[in-house]
C-alpha cells in the first residue's frame, strides 16, 4: 500500500502543470536552500569511477570535527542527506513514547509512526528537537533536551553556528543532525551527517551500508567544510538578504512570524491567494495545510529579486 506523499517544499513540475512557464522561468522560494550554492571544486577522476575508500570517509569525519567543533567523544557519520537518517533513528532502540512539538518537520513524526512509536505530545522515552524549528525558526533550550532518545535535528543551525547544540552530542542516546544542502545550496548532492552516541552512530552506520555516500559528494563536501571564509561570508549575505524580504513582504502587509535567514514565515490575510499570485508569476512559495494564512518564503537569487518584486 502506498502512503499519501507528506507536505513538503518543492514541487515545480505541478506548478508548471497549473500554472505554465518552462522551468527556468520560475523562481522556487518554496524550500529554505541556500540560491548561492557552494562554487563546485574541479573533482579527481576516480571520484565518479572508483567505490569511495575508508581515506575519504575519514578526511570528511575529520572536516566536519572542525567545523562544527565536535567533541572527541562523539561519533562523526556522513550520510546520504538527513532525511535517509531520520527514517532509520526510531528504529535504533525499542520503541516507545515520542515527544515531537508541532508543527514541524513533518518527516519526523513519520518515521517514528512508521516504527510503531506512539507519537502523542508527551512521549518520554523520545523526543525530537528541530533547531531552529521549521517552519518557525524557534530554537531549543539545552535544559530541555535530556530524554532517553533525543533528536537534535540542526539542519538550518549553520546560519547561527553559536546556537548549536553540538556541545550535547556526547551525551548518551543524543545524536545531532547536520543537512549539508541546506546552508551550501547543495541539495541535489544528498549528504548530511550525524553526530553523537558511538553506540547509536554504529547502529546507524550498520543500517546504512557501506558506501554510504557519493565519491563526488565526499569529495565536494569536505572542500566545503574546510572553507571557513565562504562560510562567513555567506552568513553576512544572507541575513542582509533576509532583512530585505522582511522589508518587502512588511510593504505588502505581511506580518513576520520568523524563520531563519534562510526561510521566513509570514502572516498573510490569504496564503492560497498569495500563492497563487505569485505562481502568476511564476514565483513558487509554501503555504501548510494547518494554518490557511500561513506563508513561507526562501530567499531570491541576487538576480532574481527583480521578478518576485515584479509578482506583488
């Protein structure tokens, strides 16, 4: 039997079929990617013809330490994205109750659901933290996060690397989740990273497979991470640029909800009508099917400002 697809982001090609436009015409605000991706390094020929070796795994594990500062205590695992990792976790340890706060990303309570946890609000033998929150930016306190199984999902935290909770990942049973296509614009590459209880990473690297993730993304993703500077840099652009939606949507009556300067949320008097405005223009955005006047933009281009501008 197959399951009725989540709510998610994305989808461009039923835009198209609904509203028309090739697909370079649209501008896709519906997902909180980075548009500025990560500049691709020229990659080494065996990268795309040999299986990756355990020397590749390591350099990445080892980039990733010091990027996000990784206590030694913590065990480092390069995945395929985040969301292959979130459909193994509640399957690690016996199930049990799950705590998972909504609204949220919904994938999360899926794979829980799907594991045979009970996912009422006020699970103890889980709990799953979204930091920042998706789609509202909101941030977890540490204090917070003590259950047997916690779940650290830091897939936007790049943007404010001071907030991370990176420092938790030598607690036992907590595991931290880092999305490279987010932060480097690199969606399409599937790579991501967990961190934290040796034992748990194990069962997890065990449930993955070997060769778990790309040569071209082990390779482009461990240039990625020893560039500090682009980091920096691409924090400044976008919290400038997400200063100026803010502005945009507050001159088209919008009241701000949050988000992250990657994504913003926005209180709309209709978010079926703004999207189908901007769809006109072939500019997609999100809206939820819980909150009618709930509305989700991503950030432009800098070429691209001009046609979102150009929708209201």
């Amino acid at each position: 039997m197959t399951s009725a697809p989540r709510d998610h982001g994305g989808g461009i090609d039923a835009a198209r079929a609904q509203y028309g436009g090739q697909r370079s015409d649209w501008l896709d605000l519906s997902t909180g990617i980075n548009p500025v991706p990560y500049p691709m390094p020229a990659l080494a020929p065996d990268a795309w013809t040999a299986l990756p070796d355990s020397a590749a795994f390591d350099l990445i594990a080892a980039r990733a330490r010091a990027f996000w500062n990784i206590p030694a205590e913590a065990a480092v695992l390069a995945t395929p994205g985040a969301s292959a990792v979130i459909a193994q976790l509640p399957r690690l340890v016996p199930a049990g109750s799950v705590a998972i706060k909504t609204p949220t990303y919904n994938e999360h309570a899926a794979a829980f659901d799907a594991a045979g946890w009970d996912t009422g609000k006020s699970g103890t033998d889980a709990l799953v933290a979204v930091h920042p929150n998706n789609p509202d930016g909101a941030w977890w306190d540490a204090d917070a996060l003590t259950a047997p199984l916690t779940i650290i999902d830091e897939s936007f935290c790049d943007v404010a690397p001071d907030k991370s909770h990176i420092g938790l990942s030598t607690r036992p049973g907590t595991i931290v989740l880092k999305s490279f296509g987010k932060f480097w614009g690199l969606a399409g590459l599937r790579l991501g990273f967990a961190i934290g209880d040796p034992t748990l990473i194990a069962q997890l690297a065990t449930a993955l497979g070997p060769w778990q993730v790309s040569g071209p993304a082990l390779q482009i993703g461990a240039e990625a991470l020893s560039d500090f500077q682009w980091a920096d840099e691409t924090r400044a652009r976008l919290a400038h640029d997400a200063d100026r939606l803010d502005r945009l949507m507050a001159d088209q009556g919008a009241v701000g909800l949050g988000g992250t300067s990657l994504f913003r949320l926005y209180e709309v008097a209709d978010a079926k009508a703004a999207q189908d405005q901007l769809a006109k223009h072939h500019v997609w955005s999100r809206i939820f099917p819980y909150a009618e006047n709930w509305l989700r933009l991503g950030l432009p281009a800098p070429n691209r400002w001009a046609q979102l501008e150009a929708a209201f």
